[in-house]
C-alpha cells in the first residue's frame, strides 16, 4: 500500500522532489511541513496551532554555531506561514529562563523576557506557545488542534481512551492554559514517559514531533488517523449521531430565502455596540447538530479548545423555531398543518422575524454574558467586552456568525464547526466536556490575549460595512467599488455583463482577498434581479450599509431623431432603476436598524441645458430630484440620499459606447478625439475627470464626515459654472 493510500482521515501531500530541492535548510523544510499540515483543515484550524525546528546557527556576535528554534511567532497561520512570519530565539537562553521562574502565579511575566532570548531581531514576536516547543528536546514539533484529537482530550474519560488506543505511547498533560508552566509540564511528562511519541493536552489539542520534518509529518498524520479512525469505528456503534434528528432542514432554496430574510435583523442586533459583518452556512455537519435531539445539551455546554472560543465565544446563541417566525397571513386561526409549516419554516411567503422573541432571547444573552463576566473576572481583568453573540443557530435553516470583518465572521463559522466535529467524535466515545466557565474565562480574558488586541491596527473608516454599487464591473462603478475596499468595506460587485462582471471580481480577489467581495449579476430594470442581489449581500454579509445608483447609460440625440424606444430605455435604466435598486436596498436598510447611505450617480446634466440631450438629461434630473425625495422620506430611518454630479467622465466608462461620444462631437461641432480637452478646456479648473474622482466624491458622503449630511449634491465636473446649484 503506498504512503498516500495509508491514510483515510487525513491528506499525506509530502513531495519529496520538493523536499529534495530544500536539501539541509531545516527551516524551509519546517515550512513546508507547516504549510503542508495547514492545508488540510482535519489537522488544523486557520490560525491553530504552531510548528517548529531546531537547528545550529552562526551566533551573529561570537562566530561560533549555536543551536536556534525557529518557531510560528504570534498570530498568523502555519498554512500559509512564510519565514518572516517565525520568531527565531537561542534555545540555550530560553531554557535557561526556567532559573528565574517564580511559579505559575507570575508565569504572564516569563513573556517579556523572551525578549531577552531572540536570535534574529527581524523576526515575529514569540507566542504564548513558545516554551512549550522550546523545553521538549526535538528537533521537529507540531502542535495542532485537530478535530479527531480534541474529540478524545475533550471526552470525559480522554486519559482513559489515549491509553488504551496508543498502548502508552502516547502521553497526556491535564488541561492548563498556555504558557511557560505548560511547557515545564509537557518537559515533565516526556521525562516520566521516556520514547512516547507524542502528548495529548486535555481539551486542548496534540503535540507530536520528529528528529526530521519528514518523520515529524508523518508522525503526526499517523497519530491523527488512528484518533479519526477510532472515533469512525465508534460511531457506527453508538446509535444515531447527537441522538439522531429532532425535525428536517428545509430545502436548500428556501433556506437560503428565510436566512437571506433574517441576516438583516440579526445583523442589527449584533451590531448594538460595533457594526459587524455577517456570514451564514448550511454545512451539512452544522444541520446535523442543530436539527438534533442533543441540541439543547450540548450548546450551551460551550467549547473546549481555546483556539475556538476565543474565536466564537464560550457558547452561542440558539434559536427557538417556534417562536422565531410571526404568521402574517390573512387566516383567522392555525390548522395543525399550519403550525408544522410554522414549526418546519416551509412557508416562506407569509412570516417575519418575531422581533419581540428576538428582544427577549439577545436579552437574555447578553445578561447571560454579562452574569459570567462578573461572576468570573478579576480585579484587574480588562473592562467586559461586546455582549452579543458571535454564533447564531437556527435549526431547520443553518448556522449565523457576526465578527468585525468577514474574514473574522467566517473563521469564526468554521472554528464552530470544528467544535462540532469535537462534540461529535467525543458524543461517540464517551461524553463531551467543556472547559469550566472559570478556566474559559481565564483564557478570554487573559491580560496577555487583551494586550494583543489593544496591538492591533485601527480599523479602516469603513471597516464594517457593506457596499453595493450598481454596475460596478468597470468605469465610475469599479472605481467607486474599489475605494470602499480600500477603506475597508465588503463590496458586492454587479454588472449585467457576465464576462465584465467575472475580470473585477478576479481584479479584487487579487487586490483585497477573497472575503471582501462577492458578485451578482444584476439588472436594475427587474425587480426580481435587484431582490436577488441583496439577498446575495444579505446571505454572503449579513445585510447592506452602502448603496450607489451608478448603472447606466447615455444616448445624446436630438428630440426629433430621439426615437420612443431610446427614450424608455434611458428611464428605464436610469430612473426606473435608481427606484428598484434603492426600494430594494430600503427594506435590508430598516431591517437592520441602523440606517444608511444611498448615494445617486447623477450627472451635471441634470441642471444643465444643452442640445442633443432630451431625453439623458432629463431622465438625470428625475434621479437628481428622487434624490431629494428619497432624502426627505428616509430621514427618520436615519438613511441618508445624497447625489455625485459628475461630467465628462471617460476612462473605462460605458457610456460612451453606443454613439454617446459621437452624438457629443456633433452637437459641439468638433471630432471625437477632440472631447477630452474640449471638455477640459470648458471648466473653470481646466481638469480631465477621472472615476477615481468620483469615487473620492462617494467616499467623502459616506467616509464619516458627513454623517449629518442628507438631500445634498457633490459636483465633480471640474467647475461648470451652468452646473452651479443656485
């Protein structure tokens, strides 16, 4: 059998032609062991874990070759780990700390005087983990927090299993949080437990190593697949996973509509101390648990691995089917049919979230929260964070999260599932245990974890937010589109133009990485197209803060040569389009609850008089004046509607295609290569405009500047005197 086919549970990716090609550099091959074991999420978490090696080095001050440990510094994630994301410390130095280590009262204080221990000056800063690979003797050590693993240290009888299932190879250290005690421990169980090939942390994880990157890959993979297969054998006799299935998911399109219709107000309530980004999954392991009988044990229990509560919270927050959907029907009464369409969630056309049931249940999460902070803290634990629940489940539909960022929301969706797959695997061996609310505490609100957090980068004015600006695949809309990225907002990138539409969201990706866009073709003329599209921001953002009526298009012909069918269709996409996009975007609005922005890509000409222009302009001046309209209407939603006026925008911009720039040319009596200088040459300021003008223009409504600001108009035509607004 070869290596590849030995492993079931597990992906063996090792290639020794490339392994080859690092020959002795023991800390490329400590990377691309790390990089290999991050690819495969059963062996670990995004950002679990920590690898690392030993090995001699020339002391930059004596000459001479002395032994270094380059290990993951703090942060980052060992499936994508580069060099310059290791801390690199004299192993010597560091070992020697234990001579004036005071005991694990003041173990917080051994973190500054690694300091004291580093070999390269350039590298990471060392984490919590480093003692704990720096006091074992190995040259290779992999500290993951694998699914299978974390099942059997988070069983109640974990100690019991390793033994039997390694035959003593296999040591075990008793939960303790991170840090240089826990390396001391780990150091002592090696020593009580001479040739063990690896020890499990109680409900934490694995720590498994190697004289080689090879031997420790492998090892590694090898202790994680008997942990799997163990776990898959035991399934199969348990009985039914999570006490089998309480009641059925919806189908997978009517899921989508009610979490689509419910991520909005979710949303709102999640956002009552900071503005959260959304993410929702129906993985079928997230149905399997919350569509089970075991449901409402085991959630509250909360989770074991410090990796996923620090990331998810100690427990989430689960939805009562029952009471979570308010029938709007014109019946009288509910047959029993319609109370199991109303318990099932199958009848989408009729219900809306039960605001008042969600009022009673964040209420009583946040007390909930707020009762194990004070119960828990200490006299100088840092202040209670945000109370509101990172985990949102709903049985029947699938499974919530809100964070600071979509990356955040959907790291913490895939920590969950991971301590799903830990309940599971430990349901079926034995019995789950959490962490006691205590020691969860402990490690949440760790002064370490919280001078981590006080470290990390102010976030961007629009961080938070989303933004879905009409025809944003190219010209004004990509440029717009790209600003809000670059301060920090999610974007949803639409066109009607499928190949345009799929090059920006490639453009992006590479720019921004992959959670900050999604994409939607959209037509603004259909309603059921611009439905479509906010669901898709709901579902993939949990709602939408930003909208821009930029879609469109330019036809200059004089009032005779106009014909019928030009002129609808400029109201069509211009007017007509601003109206279903901004109605559509309205209702997301005020399911959240904590307005908006809705800014209008109107046009100079929407004041100025000029020929060749019936039916354009007049078609801008509808959008210029549903601008103030809407203004007046959405103040008390706290939506605020104001317009860009742009004027001769020409790069990359659609709307001189279709004869736009020659029916210009003609009406001034010059070429068309002549339009740019000409259009120059007639503002006040002599200036070319560019998209990226206007996007400057969008971000200065919408930046938080002008957050008092509603009904106004930005011209950005270089200075057109006849576009003066008097």
């Amino acid at each position: 059998m070869s290596l590849p086919d030995r492993f079931k549970h597990v992906s063996y990716l090792w290639d020794n032609t490339v392994a080859e090609k690092l020959g002795d550099d023991e800390v490329g091959l400590l990377i691309y062991r790390s990089n290999l074991l991050g690819a495969d999420l059963r062996l670990t978490n995004y950002g679990g874990g920590n690898t690392s090696c030993k090995a001699m080095a020339k002391d930059p001050l004596t000459g001479q070759e002395t032994e270094v440990m380059w290990v993951k510094g703090s942060g980052g994630d060992i499936g994508t780990l580069k060099r310059s994301g290791l801390a690199a410390l004299y192993v010597a130095r560091l070992r020697s700390l234990k001579n004036i280590y005071r005991g694990i009262e003041q173990e917080d204080e051994m973190v500054e005087l690694f300091n004291h221990c580093i070999f390269d000056l350039a590298s990471k800063a060392p984490s919590i983990d480093t003692p704990l690979h720096g006091f074992l003797p190995f040259k290779h050590i992999d500290h993951l927090h694998p699914d299978a693993a974390i099942a059997i240290a988070a069983a109640k009888d974990g100690k019991r299993i390793t033994q039997e299932m390694f035959g003593g190879t296999i040591g075990w250290v008793d939960w303790q949080r991170p840090g240089f005690d826990l390396g001391l421990k780990l150091r002592q169980c090696l020593d009580e437990n001479p040739g063990i090939r690896g020890i499990m942390l109680g409900s934490h994880g694995l720590f498994t190593w190697g004289d080689t990157a090879y031997e420790s890959y492998i090892n590694t993979l090898e202790v994680v697949e008997t942990c799997a297969a163990y776990i898959e054998a035991n399934l199969s006799k348990k009985g039914p996973v999570f006490g089998g299935q309480k009641m059925a998911s919806l189908p997978a399109d009517e899921r989508r509509i009610q979490a689509a219709a419910l991520a909005p107000v979710l949303r709102g309530y999640c956002s009552s101390h900071t503005r959260m980004v959304g993410h929702f999954t129906d993985d079928p392991r997230v149905l399997e648990f919350i569509n089970s009988h075991d449901l409402q044990r085991l959630a509250p229990m909360g989770t074991s691995c410090p990796d996923h509560f620090l990331r998810t919270k100690i427990s989430p927050l689960v939805l009562q089917v029952s009471d979570m959907w308010c029938l709007t029907s014109s019946k009288t009464s509910e047959t029993p049919a319609e109370k199991d369409v109303r318990h099932h969630m199958s009848d989408t056309t009729c219900q809306t979230p039960n605001l008042a049931y969600l009022d009673g249940a964040f209420g009583s999460y946040r007390a909930i929260y707020t009762d194990y902070y004070n119960t828990c803290k200490h006299p100088d634990s840092p202040a209670i964070r945000d109370p509101n629940p990172v985990v949102i489940l709903l049985p029947g539909v699938g499974m919530f999260t809100f964070a600071k960022d979509k990356q955040t929301a959907r790291v913490a969706a895939e920590f969950y599932i991971n301590a799903i797959n830990v309940m599971r695997g430990a349901e079926a061996i034995s019995e789950y245990t959490s962490l006691p609310r205590q020691e969860a505490f402990n490690i949440e609100y760790w002064l370490l974890e919280e001078a981590k957090l006080q470290r990390m980068p102010k976030p961007k004015s629009l961080s938070g937010r989303v933004a879905l600006v009409t025809g944003s695949a190219g010209g004004i809309g990509k440029a717009i589109a790209k600003r809000f990225a670059e301060e920090g907002a999610c974007v949803v990138l639409n066109d009607i133009n499928e190949e345009r539409l799929q090059g920006a969201v490639e453009e992006f990706k590479k720019s921004f990485g992959r959670d900050i866009v999604t994409s939607v073709l959209l037509n603004v003329t259909d309603e059921t197209s611009a439905n479509a599209a906010f669901q898709q921001a709901a579902l993939d953002f949990g709602g939408v803060d930003i909208i821009v009526n930029n879609a469109g298009i330019s036809i200059s012909k004089s009032i005779t040569e106009h014909t019928l069918e030009e002129w609808d269709r400029l109201y069509d996409i211009l007017v007509k389009g601003q109206f279903i996009v901004s109605k559509a975007g309205v209702e997301i609005m005020r399911r959240q609850g904590f307005g908006g922005d809705i800014i209008n890509i109107v046009s100079k000409n929407a004041v100025v008089a000029g020929p060749n222009n019936p039916g354009y302009g007049s078609a801008k001046a509808a959008q210029a004046h549903m601008t103030r309209l809407m203004a007046a209407e959405l103040g008390p939603d706290r939506i605020r509607v104001n317009m860009v006026n742009p004027d001769a925008v020409i790069a990359d911009s659609n709307i001189w295609a279709g004869g736009w720039a020659e029916g210009r040319a003609k009406a001034y009596g010059i070429m068309v290569a002549e339009l740019p200088a000409y259009y120059a040459k007639r503002t006040l300021l002599n200036e070319i405009i560019l998209p990226e003008d206007i996007a400057n223009a969008c971000f200065a409504f919408v930046g938080g500047l002008l957050n008092k600001s509603t009904g106004n108009a930005l011209n950005v035509d270089g200075g057109v005197a006849m576009g003066f607004y008097r």
